[in-house]
C-alpha cells in the first residue's frame, strides 16, 4: 500500500484539522479491532472507528463566521457521473492492469453451498488466503471486469452472501493500491469507486430494512438518525463498521469506511464532521501521490453526498492537496514518474480529474474570505504550479476570480507551461472575467499583462 507519509505542514498550519485524529483511530491500528463478525456489545453510542478519537478530546470544528451563508449563485458545478466517460476516454493507456487470479470468472461463478454455515467458514478461510498469481487485463477489458463483479457483488448481497461480498469489495479495493502503471490509475479509480459506491447503498439499504423489520416506523432515509432507529438496525450498522475495522492495509480500510459513511447517521446525530476530519488526516498517511490524491478525492465526493456544507473538510483536502504539489519538485517525486517513463509534468497531469473536483467541492459553497486565503496558500507553495491554478480559476465563480485578477494574471506569467500551456490558462481567465469584473484601478494593468503574451 502506501508508505508512510509526512504530516501536511499545510494542514497543521492552516487547516481544521485536528493532530491527533489518524493516530488515535481504530482504523489505523487494526490489530485492536474487535472481531468483525462477532457483536459489537451495547455499550455506547459512539461509532466504532471514532470512539478512541473522541475520547481523547478532539472536538470537531465549526466552519468560520465568513464561510457560511447561502451558496454563490454564479457557481457551478459538474456532478461526478458526466466526467466518468470524460476520465475513460482521456486517461486511457495500452499497459495491462493486473488483478488476482482468484478474482477471475471461475471465482464469481461458484453456485451457493447448501450448507449456509459451512458456506459462511470456507469463504472466510479462502478470504485469509494470499494468491500469489495475476490476470493481466487491457483497459477495456478491466473495465468490464469490474462491471461484472460490481454485478457479481449485487447477486451476492441477494443471496445472503454477506461474506463473499465483503471479500469482492475488499479485493476490489485492493486494486487501488496498485501504480505499476500510474496512466491507468483514473480508470482503475472510477470503476472500483463505482462498486465501492454500489456497496454504500446496499449496505444502507440493509440497515434501512433492518429497522423496519424490527419494528421500527417506516420514515424517509433522511429522518432516522442515531435516536429514531431501532436497537437492532443500530447494532448491524456498528457490526459493519467493526467488520471494516479488521481490514489490515490502510487504503483499502479507507475506501471502504468512506463508501458505507452515510451510514454513521445511524449512530450519530450529527457529528459529520468530526468523522471526515479523521478521514482525511487518515489519507495523510498515503505516501504515493497517485495514491492519496484520488482518495482525497472520493472524500471529497463522499462529502458532498452526506453533508457538502462542511467546508472545513474540503479547505482540509485542497490545502493537502497543495503538499502533495509542492513535493513535484522533490528528487523522489521525480524517480516515480521516471520509473513509469513519464515527465513530472506528464506525471503530475494524472491527477487532474482529482485536483479538479476536490478544488470546485470546496469552490461550490465558498466565501471571498475562503478564496483569498486558498490564493494565499497557493502564492505561498505552489506559485508555479500551473495545474493547480487553471483548477482554480475553472472552480471559483467570476466574481472570486475577477477580485484577485492581478495577482492570478502574474502567477500565471511565472507557471510551469510544461504543465498547463499559459495561452490555456489565460483563457481560463478571459472567460471568468468576461462574467466578473475586476477593481477599475487594475483594469488596465492586467490587460497589458496579457496583451505581452499575446503579442509575443
């Protein structure tokens, strides 16, 4: 998996997160978990993947004064199903993608065992196995396969088959950690965060059930929280978290909290926030730039599904995210990208699809104050990084982007065109400021700066 990563001094600095949430977490210590399949015990409300973090007194934080208020009109944003065919076609690549052999088709088509019991032993046994040989797959091909054990994963969960579906998105999951061939990488992530996505909701589909069927009133998902569901829906929703406590590597255990998160209304009434701190210190964790960059993004995603309000988790990720930006220029960050025959810049494009939308997640819902002060950041560590200024110009409304016109123009002038071509990111610029417009005083200053480019 990923290696040891170094605390985001951007993130001590700057952001809401607290110190010691990835350390504290059960989740980064699973050997302490309880056993997944055994029951969790009637004590406490609290969620098994966050009690040790609130016992040690980190209390969540509240958003600024200047960051809340209604969302700017003039935002948009582009939801994640229409980019998926943008992110297939773009990143596409002729290396072969390697996956387990035991997940092959014989392995989907084993029928049902009679024996439920029996059934339920061996399949844990096999899940403890380690295989060592590989199925290696074109794109296409590895797309479809997924496809096929997303559907495999469906036909499981209907039949009960609780374990083997764990084990398909467990696997699955696995998959993430994989950057033999990093251009492949956005296409490994947007199918398997599909499935990751499909397990969500059967999972809270399943608690869901479980407290009607136990009584409980027949409510709108979005009414039942941790004091309107019953005993028994509360303890299968506490049981799957203890079930994901118990995965040994920390991207996986990550992936696959993140995709059942909604399911913490079930034990909490509102405490969103503190959860997404700890998840998002976790990926801190992540040592590959590929690695942690597309994790922070399916956060990012899980956020804006469950609570988008929450700015403090997404100002977290984008200031993470400039980190992770700033090393472009180390020695080790340029050995991975010469050990898959890519320029840093060729390199550094991979993440696109990630720095855009943790970048319009928090853009969608920010105030002026919130984007003067990611200018800042940037100014401060990440002035030459092209890509991460065309996201931002691209993610902010007009009128953000207009009010600090002069200093987006000179960053610009001083950006790596290796990496986004100027001439792309002036035109980024044009058009927000053909909607926005900034102060008269600096009106001037910047069309000459862009008319020496031009002219040139």
């Amino acid at each position: 998996g990923g290696g040891a990563g170094v605390a985001s001094p951007l993130g001590a600095a700057a952001s809401p997160l607290g110190g010691t949430a990835a350390t504290a977490s059960p989740t980064a210590s699973p050997a302490a978990a309880a056993d997944p399949l055994s029951s969790a015990g009637a004590s406490a409300a609290v969620d098994p993947l966050s009690s040790s973090v609130a016992g040690a007194g980190d209390e969540p934080v509240a958003p600024a004064a200047a960051e809340t208020g209604p969302i700017d009109p003039l935002a948009t944003f582009l939801p994640w199903q229409p980019r998926r065919a943008e992110i297939l076609e773009k990143f596409g690549t002729s290396g072969k993608i390697e996956v387990p052999s035991f997940m092959s088709e014989e392995f989907l088509r084993k029928g049902p065992r009679q024996d439920k019991v029996k059934q339920r032993l061996e399949e844990m046994e096999e899940a403890r196995d380690t295989v060592d040989e590989v199925v290696r797959f074109t794109q296409q091909d590895f797309v479809t396969h997924i496809n096929e054990l997303n559907e495999e994963l469906t036909r499981a969960w209907e039949n009960e088959e609780r374990v083997k579906a764990l084990k398909i998105v467990i696997q699955c999951s696995k998959l993430l950690q994989n950057v033999d061939v990093p251009q492949a990488y956005p296409t490994i992530f947007v199918v398997v965060t599909e499935l990751l996505d499909n397990f969500g909701r059967l999972v809270f589909k399943r608690i869901m059930n479980k407290h009607t069927e136990t009584g409980g009133k027949d409510l709108p998902a979005a009414q039942l929280h941790a004091g309107s569901v019953t005993d028994d829906a509360r303890e299968t929703c506490r049981n799957w978290f203890f079930k994901i406590a118990s995965i040994l590597e920390l991207l996986p255990r990550l992936y696959v909290e993140m995709a059942i998160v909604r399911c913490y209304q079930f034990l909490h009434v509102d405490d969103y926030s503190h959860i997404f701190m700890r998840l998002a210190s976790m990926i801190r964790g992540v040592g590959d730039p590929v690695m942690a960059s597309y994790a922070r993004c399916y956060l990012a995603r899980k956020v804006r599904e469950v609570k988008p309000s929450l700015l403090p988790c997404h100002r977290a990720l984008v200031l993470d995210m400039l980190f992770t930006m700033r090393e472009a220029h180390n020695e080790s960050f340029q050995q991975l990208a010469a050990r898959s025959y890519m320029t840093v810049a060729e390199y550094l494009n991979l993440l696109s699809p990630a720095v855009d939308w943790v970048m319009e997640s928090l853009a969608s819902n920010a105030s002026q104050t919130l984007f003067r002060q990611v200018v800042e950041q940037i100014v401060a560590h990440c002035e030459h990084n092209a890509l991460i200024l065309d996201a931002l110009i691209r993610a902010f409304s007009a009128d953000h982007v207009a009010s600090a016109a002069a200093t987006l123009v000179a960053l610009i002038r001083n950006s790596d065109a290796a990496l986004r071509p100027r001439h792309t990111l002036y035109n980024s610029i044009g058009k927000a400021l053909v909607r926005g417009h900034p102060p008269k005083k600096e009106q001037l200053a910047i069309l000459n700066e862009v008319w020496r480019f031009v002219t040139k």
